[in-house]
C-alpha cells in the first residue's frame, strides 16, 4: 500500500474533545450589527453560510449577548431567548447539510463598552432616554469619555453568571458544536481581569486571584451547562498594551486556571481595554502570545491577527506556535481564502457537494479554477 500523500500542516485535522475541526482556518468572530432585538437574520444566514462552505475548519458568530444590557449596539446577536435559539438552529441545520466547518457562538457581555450605535452608524454612546441601556461594569471606572458604569453588585454577578448558563444551554439546543467566551478586547470579562477597569475592594478585585475570580467562575458555570464533549475555549486579550494594565506574565496564569478546568482552548488576542494602548502592528503580530502559552501552559491555541497569506498560516502550525489560526479580515476579502490556500500548498480539498459537478469523484477545486478546461 502507498504512504498517504504528506499534506500542509494547515490542513490537518484538530480534534478539541469531541469535535474534531476538519483544518486548522477558523473564521473569528466578527460583529455585524444586523441582529433584530437579537435574533439572526438572513444576513447572518448569508454570512455565516457563505464561511459554512468555504473550506474552513471552524466559523464562530459574533460576540453574542448573554442578556440584552450586554449587547454593545441594538444589533448585536443575542442568546437569552427559544426564538434566538430557533434562528441560529436555522443556520446551524445549514452547516450540518452543507458545510464542512464546524460551527461556534462567541458568548460575551460588553460591561461598560455597551450601548453603542451601530458600528457603520458612528462610534457614539446611546443614552437610556434615545433607545439605550444603563451600562455596567466591575468598577465606576468609565471607558475613555463614556458614562461611568454601575458597579456590578454581587446579585447581579449572580445573575449575569446564571445568564451566561442559559446562553450555553441555548447553544446546545441551537445546534452549536463548540463555545468560545470572549474575556478579550475590554469586554465584560476582561474588564474583571484587568486593573485598570477594576478597582473593586471585595474578593472580586485586587490580587490576581480576585480578578481572575468572575470570569472563571462564569467559565466554570458555562463548562457545566455545555455537554462535556462538546469544546469550551476562552478568547483572551494577552496585553492590555498600556501602563498598568492587564499583561502576559497574568494571561499565563489565567490559562493554567483554565487549562485545570478542562478549557478546551485560549484564542490570543489583545488589546481592547484603553484606547491609549500602544500596538505595533506587523503580519502575525501575536502569534507570540499564543507560542507563550501552548509552550509554558500546555494548552490548544489559537492565533489571531495579521495571518493573511496560506505560507504564513501554515508555518505557524508546522512550527508549533499555535493549533488554529483565525483570520477575520482576510476571509471576508476573500471567502474563498481556504480554497485559494489548498491550492498553493497544493492540498485537495473537498468542497460542498453542490459545486462537485455531475461527476462524484471530481472533488479537487481545480475544475472550478477560471479557464480551466477539466470538467
Ligand atoms: C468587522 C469586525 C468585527 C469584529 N468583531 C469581533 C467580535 O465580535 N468578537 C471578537 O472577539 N473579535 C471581533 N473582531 C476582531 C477579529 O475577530 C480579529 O481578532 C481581528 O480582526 C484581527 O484579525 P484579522 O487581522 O485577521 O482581521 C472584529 C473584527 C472586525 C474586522
């Protein structure tokens, strides 16, 4: 019998308990703004199905509210009710038929970066009187020229952790194969997480231990709510990037408590928490921080941010420095950034059965290439 063909690391299978994604390319989550009171509409159809058959591995929604006040704009996706369940069992029944990818909710509360316009509307707070919400947070410690947040008290810690596991229940019954929470990007969590957006003087703010307190709990709460087959991983800001704040040496920390409390994953990320943040941006620019982590953790990463081209994607995880990339504005360039990788790291690849032609074997996305003169 002849060896299989060796094929590019970024095409190898990653199995996260269960769920075993059929590559490496995951689409990150990204905001539409194009929820209706929170449900998913067509656009999220289109959207998401259109990565269901792109050849990635893996598509995650947006950052999707576990309750209304968490939502950073009015059209953000929400996971607090049947009918945002039935909405997304729509679009996870498309995935099952058609898709290859496996697919994730992004489960968050934007805290004190909520209520908000929409994105495309401007980058302006919403107050309660013209539509929006009271906004919230760990500390009364606003966000760059935003009102002050209330301070979370400890029933409504409760709330918002029990909130958090009715989300994970709802993605059960939605059809989702894998949860990712967002504790990144100055949101709820990571707003727990880092100094400068926590000043709180009880067990939930202070040490390392303290911060570290609420989102671990609502991991925890989520991992029990989820079937434990199913992969829960954690988005994480590894920097806030600014004096002060939230740092690598802390993330290390955070992905040893997760890691013992069976976190599936850490997507790398950073940023988010002030807009004083110094940033150098440059191709691949915290593939480090998700190399730092799976080497001294022992934990699946993720990298994500500047990975645009097929050879960078696959020397990240031929060398180890990470287990799955996630590219955001690179596949909505180009949704068929995984067909357009196979080819240059000449892998085959299968694609939805509908685009096969006539003939059940003709499977490579060479027949489907301009000009080309196979069937
Ligand atoms: C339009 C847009 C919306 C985004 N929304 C989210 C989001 O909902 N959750 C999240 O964790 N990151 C969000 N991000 C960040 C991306 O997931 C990703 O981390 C970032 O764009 C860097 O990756 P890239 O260089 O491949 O685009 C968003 C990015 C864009 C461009």
């Amino acid at each position: 019998m002849n060896a299989p063909a060796p094929t590019a690391p970024l095409f190898t299978p990653f199995a996260l308990g269960s769920v075993t994604l059929p590559n490496r390319i995951v689409l990150s989550p990204m905001g539409q703004h194009s929820a209706i009171e929170g449900t998913a509409t067509d656009w999220h159809l289109m959207h998401l199905g259109q990565f269901a058959v792109s050849g990635a591995g893996a598509v995650f929604t947006e950052a999707t509210a576990i309750e209304p006040s968490g939502r950073i704009s009015r059209g953000c996706l929400g996971l607090w009710s049947d009918e945002h369940a039935r909405a997304f069992a729509r679009i996870s029944a498309f995935f099952a038929e058609y898709g290859s990818a496996k697919f994730g909710v992004q489960l968050y509360h934007s805290g004190r970066k909520g209520s908000m316009l929409k994105r495309w509307e401007a980058r302006n707070f919403v107050p309660v009187e013209q539509g929006g919400w009271p906004i919230e947070g760990p500390s009364a410690l606003p966000y760059h020229g935003r009102p002050e947040p209330l301070p979370f008290s400890r029933d409504r810690l409760r709330e918002v952790r029990d909130n958090h596991v009715r989300a994970a229940r709802l993605a059960e019954s939605a059809g989702f194969d894998l949860i990712e929470l967002h504790a990144a990007h100055g949101y709820l969590l990571h707003q727990f997480l880092t100094p400068l957006a926590n000043s709180r003087d009880d067990e939930y703010g202070g040490s390392l231990a303290n911060r570290m307190r609420f989102p671990l709990e609502v991991f925890d709460a989520v991992r029990a709510a989820f079937p434990p087959q199913k992969p829960v991983g954690v988005r994480v800001s590894c920097s806030d990037w600014a004096d002060n704040g939230w740092t690598l040496e802390e993330t290390l920390e955070f992905a040893a408590a997760l890691k013992a409390r069976g976190c599936a994953y850490i997507c790398a990320s950073a940023g988010g928490t002030t807009p004083d943040q110094h940033i150098e941006l440059s191709p691949g620019y915290q593939v480090p921080f998700a190399e730092r982590i799976k080497r001294d953790i022992g934990i699946p990463t993720m990298a994500v941010g500047l990975i645009t081209e097929a050879e960078q994607a696959n020397a990240i995880i031929a060398k180890d420095q990470a287990d799955m990339v996630a590219l955001g504005r690179a596949l909505l360039y180009d949704p068929r950034w995984p067909w357009h990788a196979a080819d240059k790291l000449g892998v085959p690849l299968t694609y939805a059965p509908p685009y096969r032609g006539e003939y059940p074997n003709m499977r490579s996305t060479d027949r489907l290439k301009p000009g080309a003169t196979k069937k």
